[in-house]
C-alpha cells in the first residue's frame, strides 16, 4: 500500500466509532476543490510504511473501533482488500471513504468492508468540469447504485461551492431523495491548506448557506478528517489530528 498520510484517531470519521484514517496516495481525478493535492500523484514523496502502520494498529486494538481507508482514492491501489482483510483480522471494523471512481473494483471490495463514506459531487454530467476525467459522472452514481444495493450501511456527502449552483444542488438533493439516500451530508468546500492564508480567492459560495427545507437526512457539516501535509508516521495525536472543518475527497 502507497500511504500518504495517518491520523490515529478520530471520532468523526466513521459513524458513532473511534477510528484511526489511514490515507492513501493517488486519485485519478483532479477536482478544483481537491483539499488533499499532496495525495494526488500515484507515487508520493514521502510515504508511510505499510507494515509500521499494521504494528501500531495492532498495539491500539481495544482502544480504536474501526480502521477507515480514505485518500486520495483508496480503490486506486491494486492491494487495498489485502489491506483491509489484515486490518479486519485485527478484529476492526472497516470502513471506506471513496469517491467512487472505480465501481467494478468497489463491487469486489464491498463484501470486506462494514461501512462506506460515498462522494457524490454533483449531478453526473456535471462532473467532468470538476473531475476533468469524461465519464467520471457515470463512475461515481454507478457506485451509489452498487451501495444501494449492497445492504451496507453507508453515507453519501457532497462538497458545497461555488462549483455547485443553489439550484443544482436542489436537483441533486432530489434526486438522492427519490432514490431515498437515507444519510446524505452537505459539507462546505475548503481551500487546500495553501490557499487557506488567501480566503479572499475563496469567497464564499452562494449555496453554503442554503438549506434543504425539507430534507432532514441532509446537514452541511464537515464529514471527515484530513491530513495537513505529508503526515509524519505515527506522531502525537496533537500533530495530525483533525483541523477543523474539511471538504470530502
Ligand atoms: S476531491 Fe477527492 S476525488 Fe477529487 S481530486 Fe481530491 S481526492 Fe480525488
């Protein structure tokens, strides 16, 4: 496993678990609201050690409840059920942050895990101006149809921005509630940790405030933790901890 970042516990990640999240390298997609763009290339500089990780997992059973694979794209690397089988032996519970751009490899992933956090961004043909892959729309609602179908318990979120106009939004939020979506999380986009000193060339999106009236499935929260720069292996908690309020992979 190609892993760029750790965060040994979170409460957030995973619903009603303590987590560790462990990041992965590499997405094929390249949205312009990406916060995590030091986890993009397939090969990052500074990786952590697969095998150093499982011993420290392996010395926090009884503390951690679950194991959370996020990225990046966690179903970009080849290996990910091998990882997730040693973490489930470790008696973790296993869960998947994903934007679902591999579907046939999530449909084979499925089986192993026990909860899934799904990305849907926007409505599909909408996607490739965000993504910039063709077809990455298609990939991603594939996915949720393979969720739904699956019996898992699972989340769907999408990033709000500028990106997303209000009435888009709406439309996406009724179409996910025609397919009854039964946990859908808005969360507000934010700049990668670059661009965080320049929030001027963020202005807030006209639809962060907006609400759906009627969709008590739907929050605008902030879903998941985040790595802040290639994540040192295993230091203190205080150092890669969650910081504040982070957009979806
Ligand atoms: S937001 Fe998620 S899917 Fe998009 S580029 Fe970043 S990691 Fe990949």
């Amino acid at each position: 496993m190609r892993i760029g970042g750790f965060v040994p516990f979170t409460s957030i990640d995973y619903p009603g678990e303590l987590a560790a999240v462990v990041f992965c390298q590499g997405c094929p997609w390249r949205c312009g609201y990406c916060h995590n763009p030091h986890l993009l290339p397939a090969r990052g500089s500074e990786l952590l050690d697969w095998e150093a990780l499982l011993e420290v997992l392996h010395r926090r059973r009884g503390l951690l409840d679950a194991v959370v694979f996020s990225g990046g794209e966690p179903t970009l690397q080849g290996d990910l059920p091998e990882a997730v089988r040693e973490v489930k032996c470790m008696g973790f519970r296993v869960g998947l942050h994903t934007a679902g751009c591999y579907p046939r490899r999530l449909a084979r992933l499925l089986p192993l895990l026990d909860w899934v956090g799904l990305d849907i961004k926007d409505l599909p043909e909408h996607y490739p101006a965000l993504t910039g892959v063709p077809g990455s729309g298609e990939r991603a609602w594939e996915s949720l149809e393979l969720l739904r179908g699956s019996g898992l318990p699972f989340e769907v979120r999408t990033t709000v921005g500028p990106h997303l106009p209000e009435a888009r939004l709406r439309r996406l939020v009724h179409r996910l509630r025609r397919l009854e979506i039964s946990h859908h999380r808005l969360q507000p986009m934010r700049p990668p940790p670059s661009e965080e000193s320049n929030m001027a060339a963020w202005s807030p999106a006209p639809s962060t405030s907006w609400k759906p009236a009627s969709a008590p499935t739907s929050s605008v929260a902030d879903s998941h933790s985040k790595p802040h720069g290639p994540a040192p292996p295993f230091s203190s908690a205080g150092k890669n901890a969650p910081r504040g309020p982070s957009s979806a992979a």
